[in-house]
C-alpha cells in the first residue's frame, strides 16, 4: 500500500513513539515532528480511513495491525539504508537524510537485491 512520503512518516513516527513510550498522543506526534496539531489530526484521520490507525476514547493513537506492519517495513527500510550509506563512508547525518528520501521511493524488488549484497559483503569480508 502506497500512502505517499508525508503519511509515511507520521506512520513512521508514530510507530517510533509507540515502542519507545507505549502511549503515544497527536500532541506527541506534532511534537515529535514540530508539525502543527491541525495537521496531526488530518494525518490521523486519513490513517484511520486507510484502516492503519485507531484512536482510543482517551486520545491514544494505536497502529492496527496493518499499520504496524507496514510502519515496521518503512522503519526497516529507513534503518537498512542508514546504516548501509554510513558503512559506505557517509557522515551519519548525511546518510539520514538519503535514508529519508530513499526509503519511500526505493522499490521492493531492489531493496531486497540491496539487502542480499550487504549480506554477501558482510560475509565475503569474514
């Protein structure tokens, strides 16, 4: 399922946030993302229609599993880069950045051929 970069990312964040406190708010998205709350609640809204999101009665946002599925893949993705561009030379900070863009226009079939060369890489340096 495509969502487009910006859904992807408060999908990303909200998945972030949820392993690292458990109870995750809007407030707590805009703040992580220095986003308004108005955008939040558009975000959240448009999540919830595409099945990936429900909101508890006390404000809690909760992935359903559809959406933690998919938040894990882009996390996945988001991680493997990085660390794929730092273990080429790139300043962590830059290979961040590519990451972010790279992982929502990079295709299945040639995130996966990445993933296989880094694992040939890593073993043929053993």
């Amino acid at each position: 399922m495509s969502l487009g970069e910006s859904l992807e990312n408060y999908l990303i964040v909200i998945f972030r946030l949820s392993n690292r406190n458990k109870i995750v708010h809007s407030v707590d998205v805009a703040a992580d993302m220095s986003f308004s709350k108005p955008s939040v609640s558009h975000a959240v809204r448009l999540l919830k229609q595409k099945g990936l999101l429900s909101m508890e009665t006390d404000g809690r946002l909760v992935l359903t599993d559809n959406g933690k599925e998919l938040a894990e893949n882009l996390y996945e993705r988001h991680c493997f880069l990085a660390g794929f561009l730092t273990d080429l030379g790139v300043t962590p900070e830059q290979a961040e950045l590519d990451a972010h863009r790279m992982e929502h226009d990079i295709s299945e079939e040639s995130f996966e051929r990445l993933k296989d060369a880094q694992i040939c890489v890593d073993t043929h340096e053993i």
